[in-house]
C-alpha cells in the first residue's frame, strides 16, 4: 500500500491487554466490528509487500489472538508480553524484530480499528525529511482518559497522561491516537531510554517525545479525525466504532452503485462485495463472506452470512442465508426459507416456509411451501440431491441422505426415504409406514455406531 515511499517499514502491533473495561472473558482484540476483529481491521491497514514486515506483540494465554494474527496476515511475527508494564514495555517485546532493522518503526494499538492504510503513509512521510518521531494526534470532543499532547508553537514536546497531567494540561484536547512513526535506526535507543517514572508505574511509550526533544532531535504531529483513530475500551465504544464502520461501508457501496433504500438500517460486513444494480431494502443484516452479484435484490428482514448471491437473485423478505449457501442466476428464496451449506443451480424457486440444508439442487426446480430436508439424522448430517427441473409438492420431507431425479415430482405432503429416479413421480403419504421406517432407521444406526454426535 505505502509503495510512495521507497522505505522499509516494521509495524509493531500493541495487542497484550486484558481489556478488562470490555467486561468480556474473550480478548479485547477479537471483538467485532462489521463482522471483522479490531485486530483484523488493524492488520489491513498496515502497511504490507515486500519493504514491509509486521509483528503483533500479544498477551500470555491468548493463542486466539496468534491465531487471528496467522489468519490475517500469515507473515506476521508474534511476541508475547509476559508482564504488562506498559505501551512502551510491549513495544520491546518484539526487540528482536525492531533489531532486525527497518527504516520505519510504526507502532499501533490492536484497539484503533477504524484506522486507514493512508494514514500510515501521511504519518511516516515526515521520517523521509529528517524526523525522528511523528505522532499522529486528534482533536477530542471528550479527550478524558486520552495522552494530551503539548505543544510550543508548531513544536511538539511531550505527550502527558491523563493522569498525569496538571489541570491545565488537561484542557487541551488534542490528543495522541497512539498511533507513531520511529526513525528505524533510531528507535530502539529512544525506547531503552523510557524510564517508568509516572503515577501507574507503567512504561509510556508517549515518553519518547520528550526523549526525542531533549536530545535535539525533531518529533512532529500528524492530525486525523477523532472517527478514525476511536479507541476502543468498552462495550460503548465499541459500539461507536461500529456506527462509524457502518457509515463508512453503507456509503462505500453506495458509491459503488448499491440501492440502499433505508441505509441506516443496513448491517454490512467489512468484506461484502457487490455486483452492479444490487438492491437492499431497509433493515437487512450481512454477515462476513458474502457476494451479491449484479442486479440482485434482497428483501426486508434477511439475515445472510457466509453466501454467494447469483444474478439477478432475489432473497427474502425474511430469508436467513446460513453458511456455505451459493445461490445461482436468478434463484429466488421467499419469505421464512433457511438455507445452509446448500448450492442452487440457476431459475430454483424455493419461495416459502422452507429449511435447504446440506442440499444440491440442478436447475430450474421449484421446492414447494414448506419443504424439509431432513439432513440430520441424530448422529451425521447427509445430503440431498434434487436434480434439475424436479417438482417437489408442498409440505415434503426429504429424509437424507436421498436423491431426487431430473424432473421428477414429488406429490405434496410426501416424507421421502427412498432414492427418486429421473422423470418419477414419488408420493409417499403413509404415516405409518413412514414412522415405522424412520424410527427403524434411527434404532438400526444408534445399534450400530454408538459414536459420538458429530458437531
Ligand atoms: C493509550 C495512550 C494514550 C492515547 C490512547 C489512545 C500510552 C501510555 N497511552 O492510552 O496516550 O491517548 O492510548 O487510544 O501509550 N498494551 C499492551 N501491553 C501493555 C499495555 C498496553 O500490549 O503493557 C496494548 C493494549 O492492548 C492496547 C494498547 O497497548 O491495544 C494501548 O493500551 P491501553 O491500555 O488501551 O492505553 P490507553 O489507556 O487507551
Ligand atoms: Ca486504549
């Protein structure tokens, strides 16, 4: 991404704390927003290519986080902190990898996620003229709790904690994001020099400006909006970082051509892909892992994660697409129809009241209202398979693992245990025949295989 500047970079990630403000048993880090962990957003904005190394300093018993950080970006370093002593103290727990040597030194907080690739280039572009730190600082609407940066004239000279910091100090509002820039060969001597010498006895890795200027050296400020640089420490926040997502996302995909007809009722995932002329109605939820190709429409109330949305689609109102759905050309699924790991070829209809799980349906079939594919057995999920332009008659149950021919019709109200063949015609309305055969099936498999429930 920062390919402008010919320099080699090293980004080291903060993501050692509790987050014990989160009131939450999972790591801080790996809460979501749009569908995506902090984390996560942070590790795609930082710089990457081959000029740019990464390293994620994380805490003792959080191999979550490691493998998060394998996940996203799978080059990435990481060093654990065993104790945390403070922002400064975990920035040297990647030593080695600073060490190693790099032009740049970024250092960033796994609680910034709303921060942008561009930013890290604004930030790093003073170290090309000279500097040995830049500090990217916000203006805070409530800069409580936040590092305030004190200024003499354009020159920045310390960072004060809140905590630490006189009444006036307090006034100032802008504030440090905690996002910096080191000089890479001068970087690892500022930080052995940050001493814990404040009221949390912490090592602040703020301290570094007043290193920086009492050694002659320049430190500089880079300003951002507060909505980019939102750190997260509670529920609340995390919240507020969401809303700005949101925005952000519903007006990128609206620039790229999406009717959204209510944004504001519009949950997108950070990695959504929209073809042209797609539609979605008012209060719709997308989930990680989706596409939604051209003209595609998506009705009221639908709750869609892990799919892929064919042409000219149409989903909903109040469908729920659960992973592993793929859906073709022109299908459409109507109101109160479930679909998992289920793929349906081009034209199906299947418009009401329906669970398709684990299921592979050919092209052009319709599925009556009410429809089941009974995929689990008590023990294994099993498959269906509906082949093309095959008719299943209303309130069907389609016992898996079962096959349904092409064109083969199945009269409404059938509990179906037998394989259909191509251009049949099964209806299979007996209940005691169908319960008897059921149950046997399920005592036949629980004799045979006392194995455990698959997950
Ligand atoms: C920090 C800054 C503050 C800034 C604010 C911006 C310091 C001392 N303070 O305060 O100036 O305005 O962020 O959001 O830098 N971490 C570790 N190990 C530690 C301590 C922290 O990995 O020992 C990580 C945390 O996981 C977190 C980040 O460093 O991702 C920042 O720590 P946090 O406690 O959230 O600092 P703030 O009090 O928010
Ligand atoms: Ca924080």
């Amino acid at each position: 991404m920062s390919r402008m500047s010919a320099r080699s970079s090293l980004t080291v990630v903060l993501a050692a704390g509790e987050g014990t403000r989160m009131r939450s048993s999972l790591p801080k880090v790996l809460h979501p927003v749009a569908s995506q962990s902090l984390l996560a957003h942070v590790l795609q904005a930082a710089p990457s290519g081959p000029d740019a190394r990464l390293a994620v300093v994380i805490g003792p018993d959080h191999q979550a986080v490691a493998d998060e950080v394998k996940r996203i970006r799978p080059e990435a370093e990481t060093y654990i902190q065993r104790e945390r002593l403070g922002t400064a103290h975990a920035v040297l727990a990647a030593r080695a990898a600073i060490e190693r040597g790099a032009d740049d030194l970024l250092v960033v907080f796994g609680d910034t996620p709303l921060i942008s690739a561009g930013t890290f280039a604004r930030l790093r572009a003073p170290l090309a003229n000279g500097a040995a730190l830049a500090v990217l600082g916000f203006r805070a609407a409530d800069p409580t709790g936040y590092g305030r940066l004190l200024m003499q004239g354009e020159r920045l000279v310390a960072i004060r904690e809140h905590a630490d910091a006189s009444d006036d100090e307090r006034k100032v509002t802008l504030c440090n994001a905690g996002v910096m820039a080191f000089d890479g060969r001068k970087a690892l001597s500022i930080l052995d020099r940050i001493g814990d010498a404040n009221s949390k006895r912490e090592y602040y890795l703020v301290d570094a400006v007043e290193i920086v200027r009492t050694s002659g050296m320049e430190a500089v400020v880079i300003e951002t909006s507060e909505d980019e640089v939102r750190g997260i420490n509670t529920k609340a926040q995390l919240a507020e970082a969401e809303a700005v997502m949101q925005a952000r996302l519903r007006k990128a995909a609206m620039d790229a051509g999406v009717t959204l007809i209510a944004p504001e009722t519009i949950y997108l995932a950070a990695d959504t892909t929209f073809g042209k002329d797609v539609t979605i109605e008012p209060f719709v939820f997308i989930g990680p892992g989706v596409s939604i190709a051209d003209g595609a429409v998506i009705h009221s109330f639908s709750h869609i994660v892990q799919a892929a949305i064919g042409k000219n689609a149409s989903v909903g109102p109040y469908a729920r697409l659960r992973p592993g759905t793929s859906l073709g050309e022109g299908v459409r699924i109507g109101n109160f129809v479930e679909t998992k790991a289920a793929t349906l070829q081009t034209g199906v209809k299947v418009n009401h009241l329906s669970y398709i799980g684990d299921a592979e349906i050919g092209a052009n079939s319709n599925i009556g209202a009410g429809t089941i594919t009974c995929n689990y057995d008590g023990f294994f999920k099993h498959k269906t398979t509906i082949g093309t332009e095959a008719f299943v008659g209303t309130n069907s149950s389609l016992v898996a693992p079962v096959k349904i021919g092409d064109r083969a019709y199945i009269g409404s109200g059938s509990v179906i245990t037998k394989d259909v063949p191509d251009d049949a015609m099964a209806i299979e309305r007996s209940p005691q025949n169908n319960r008897d055969g059921g149950a046997k099936r399920y005592r036949e498999i629980k004799m045979r295989k006392k194995k455990p429930k698959e997950r």
